[in-house]
C-alpha cells in the first residue's frame, strides 16, 4: 500500500492546506523581517564605525605634527581597529567603498563637532561588508593622511531569542487554532455522516439536531426530510404487507374448514397442506412486520448465555441433533442489545443450520479475537449440511427467497428467517453473510459491536 502525505479526511486536507498558507505566510514575514533587520544593523554599525573613526582623526587632528604618533598611541582603540598616520592615502587591496555607504559615512562624521580649519580635506573609503572590512583615510590639512581599518561585524537578523521564542509561540498558537476550527468546522459533516450510516441500519434512529450555521442546519433539515419520507415509505410497505398478511387469516381458515368436507382424501389432504403452507407464510409476514415496527430498549446481556439459551431450545426442539449442537467460546460476554430480537436472529440461524445441515456449530470470539473487525463481537454458525450454491448465498436474504434443494414443503421454511436476521443485526449496527465451508456444509458469520 503506497503511502500519501495528502491525508484522507477532510479535516485533516483543511486544516493541511491551511497550515501550508500559514507556513508559507510566516517564511515570508520572517524573509521581510531579516531583510529589514539587516538593513537596521548595517545603518547602525555604519554610523559607529564613522563616529570612532572620526574621533580618532579629531585627536590627531588637534595633536601638533610631532606629537601625533604618542597621541595615537594614547587613543583606547576598539578590538580589532587599527590606526595610523600616514604621508600617503589608504592602499589596501580592497573594492572601492559603494557610494550610498560613503554617503552614510559622511554624514555621520558630520554630526561630531570639528573647527572647520582641521576637517578632513580629503575622504578615501575602501572596503564592505563582503570584505568584512572597512578603511577610511581622512587628509589632514598639512598633507598627512590619518588611515583607520575597522572590522565589519556579518549581520545576525536572527540574534534576537526573545523574537524567536514569540514567532514559536505565535505559530504553535495559530496552529492549534487552526486544528480547532477545522475541526469544529468540518464536525458537522462527519455527525451527518454517522446519522447516515445509523439511518441505514435503523430507519428509526433519531433526528439531527437542526441547528449551527445556516448550511449546517440546511443540510441536517434535509436529511431529516429525507429519513422521515424514507421512513413513512417503508412503514407504508411493511403496514400494507402486514394488512395483507392479516386479512389472508380470515379466507384461509374458510379454506381450510371447507376442505374437511371433501370426499377425496388425498385432494384433502393436499389442499390442507397446501393451505397450512400458506398460512405458515402469513405468520412470517405479519412477525416480519411486527420486528420491523418493534421498538424494544436497548440493554446489557450475556451473549455467551443467550447462544447457550438458543442452543438448548433448538435441542429441545430436534432431540435427534441435539448431540450435534455444541458451543465454543467464553462464558460470559456482555454486549448492549434489544434481548428478544437478538435471539429471535440467532434462533433463526441456529434453527436453519440443524434443519437444512443437521448440526449447529457455534464459536464465538472476543473482539480482540474478531481478526479485522476489531471493535465487534464475531459469531460463526456452522452446519455439515451441503452448504449453498455460491450464486444463492447472497440471494437467500431476499424476503421469500428459498433454495429449492433444501428449502422445499416438507421442511416448513418460507424464506423470511434469514432476511429477518439480517434486518434485525443490522438494526444493531451489524451484519450477517453467509459463506461454504471447505470441508462441506454453510458458515454463518455475524458481527455485533461490542
């Protein structure tokens, strides 16, 4: 699997591309400012330099011709300066100073008060900041020549800790808040996303709450809209078949009364079987029905007891399997269910692995023991029956769909057992599917939350 930085969430793409501008924002702010503060400290190591030079030529300057030497030998000289008195001007294999720094020069040296008879007559500057050296000589009146080099010091726009600290804690700051507001931001999809999936296993889940912003509270009033028409359409089509269902009770017991006054035994008993095969059909559709109107609370129960439970009453039920029905698994599990419907789904498994496979075997496994789907509770439900053909083993829960090889009249079944699980598992937010074991017979496997 090829990893990708551009994370999957939308949240996490936001609040990415966001960080990336502030970033981006911050390097360009921080290349400003470093330009500015290098700038600042070239001006002020600039005007320095020129006012030390300066004062070193003034001492010169008002020293008599002799006494120039020991004067300059007097002068405390900054570290790393160097001055002398010379007959000839500054001949250091240097670049010409840039005339915005000899501008900047002069007139710093102009601001130290000098009698206008001994200013320097004449400037030579050589040097800069790419040297990281600068010399000046200034012409005395008499014709000597007072040179002064002095180190140029590269500038530090990032010297400041103070500065750094707070553009850290700017941008960590800014971070957090952006991560915050992203995440608020996008909260509102992702609770629409959850009461999605909710509504898809139970067409009764609550409503979103309608409020936030107005597009916020847009989107939830649609869905809302929408899950009710979904709802009243599927309460239709259950309340119409369950009509149906029940008005069928009155013609068939009719049927199965005028039958008895038939002559023919074998029609009789044909008609009779047939009208008790119809009638089986009827039931399943109106407790099909009343399963998916049914609004039983949610509560703890031992899984492990109820398989154990379920497992007693289908021995009860076929005494010739019952050797056949074991159980493997912990001896207590507790999940949140609806009791009575999660055993009627498990029944309905169990009851079909001893009635088309003639032996039910049932594992269940923790979730830490659940393989991929961690977070669930894992059932498997085996039979050694001759399992399904692979292009029925989704089709057999369609509501009435049976496989004729093994669903036939004289098992009883109506196609409505499997469908109902599967409606009643996914209402507790999981899921059956059905598989062929490799050494013969079905698989049932259902996953719960835990």
């Amino acid at each position: 699997m090829r990893l990708s930085p551009w994370p999957r969430s939308l949240a996490g793409r936001t609040a990415l591309i966001v960080l990336t501008g502030l970033v981006l924002v911050q390097v360009a702010g921080l290349t400003i400012h470093a330009f500015d503060r290098i700038d600042l400290q070239r001006l002020g190591e600039a005007r320095d330099v020129a006012v030390r030079m300066i004062n070193i030529y003034r001492v010169v300057a008002t020293t008599p011709g002799p006494e120039r030497e020991d004067a300059l030998k007097d002068v405390t000289l900054p570290p790393g300066y160097t001055a002398a008195v010379s007959t000839t001007a500054p001949n250091d294999d240097m670049d010409i100073t840039p005339v915005p720094l000899q501008r900047l020069l002069r007139a710093s040296m102009a601001t130290t008060p000098i009698p206008g008879a001994i200013r320097p007559r004449e400037f030579i500057f050589l040097g800069n900041w790419a040297w990281r050296k600068l010399t000046v000589g200034m012409r005395l009146s008499d014709g000597f020549w007072v040179n002064v080099s002095a180190p140029l010091e590269p500038p530090r726009p990032w010297h400041s800790i103070t500065f750094l600290i707070a553009f850290l804690l700017m941008t960590i700051t800014a971070a957090l808040l952006i991560t915050w507001a992203v995440r608020r931001m996008v909260r509102p999809v992702q609770v629409l996303a959850s009461a999605a999936e909710a509504l898809g296993r139970d067409v009764f889940s609550p409503p979103l709450p309608e409020t936030g912003p107005l597009e916020t509270a847009t989107a939830a009033r649609a869905f809302n809209t929408m899950a009710a028409r979904i709802r009243r359409f599927v309460q239709d089509r259950t309340e119409m078949l369950t009509a149906i269902g029940h008005d069928l009770r009155t013609p068939i017991t009719r049927l199965k009364l005028r039958a008895e006054f038939v002559d023919d035994d074998e029609l009789r008993r044909k008609m009779l079987n047939d009208l008790e095969e119809l009638e089986a059909m009827v039931s399943a559709t109106l407790a099909f029905g009343r399963d998916s109107k049914s609004s039983e609370p949610v509560s703890p129960i031992d899984l492990a007891e109820l398989l154990q439970t379920v497992l007693d009453e289908a021995g009860d039920a076929e005494p010739t399997a019952a050797d056949k029905l074991k159980y493997d698994g912990p001896q207590h599990l507790t999940v949140r269910a609806r009791p009575l419907a999660l055993k009627r789904a498990l029944a309905n498994l169990i009851s079909n692995a001893v009635k088309y496979g003639g032996s039910a075997y049932v594992r269940l496994a923790h979730p830490a023991e659940a393989g991929a789907a961690r977070g669930f509770v894992r059932i498997e439900v085996e039979d050694e029956g001759p399992g399904i053909p692979p292009q029925e083993l989704d089709r057999v829960f369609e509501p009435f769909h049976r496989v004729e090889s093994s669903r036939n009249r004289e098992t009883g079944g109506v196609g409505l057992g499997l469908p109902i699980s599967r409606n009643i598992l996914r209402a507790h937010g999981g899921d059956v599917t059905l598989s062929n074991r490799a050494g013969g017979g079905a698989r049932a496997t259902v996953l719960i939350p835990a």
